[in-house]
C-alpha cells in the first residue's frame, strides 16, 4: 500500500508564489527609487530649490 503526501506538495506551493511575489514587489520598489533619483538628479538646483529640497536631500528623500 504506497501513501502519498500531498500536504507536502500544497504546503510548498504559496511559498514559492511569494517569493516571487516579493521579488517582484522588490524590484518594483527598486526601479521606482532608481527613476525618481534620476529625475530629481536632473533638475537644477533652482528647480529643487523650488521644491524645497537640496541636492543633499535626493538620497535622504528617495531612500
């Protein structure tokens, strides 16, 4: 008589979906950051200044 497991099979399955998931979230959070860095990097110390941040502040305010 052969038993087979199959709680193992569903128990790993939503691991593995987030994961990905997180990875995916991860990378999205990333790029966003990366995109608004360089953005904010582009726009002349007036313009920033108009905002109300310094060139300093870009790291502090994207994270």
């Amino acid at each position: 008589m052969a038993a087979i497991d199959t709680q193992a099979v569903f128990a790993a399955a939503p691991r593995k979906t987030s994961f990905v998931v997180t990875l995916f979230a991860t990378v999205q959070e990333w790029n966003a950051k990366r995109q608004t860095r360089a953005a904010l990097s582009k726009l002349t110390d007036r313009e920033l200044s108009d905002i109300g941040i310094t060139r300093a502040d870009i790291d502090t305010i994207v994270g």
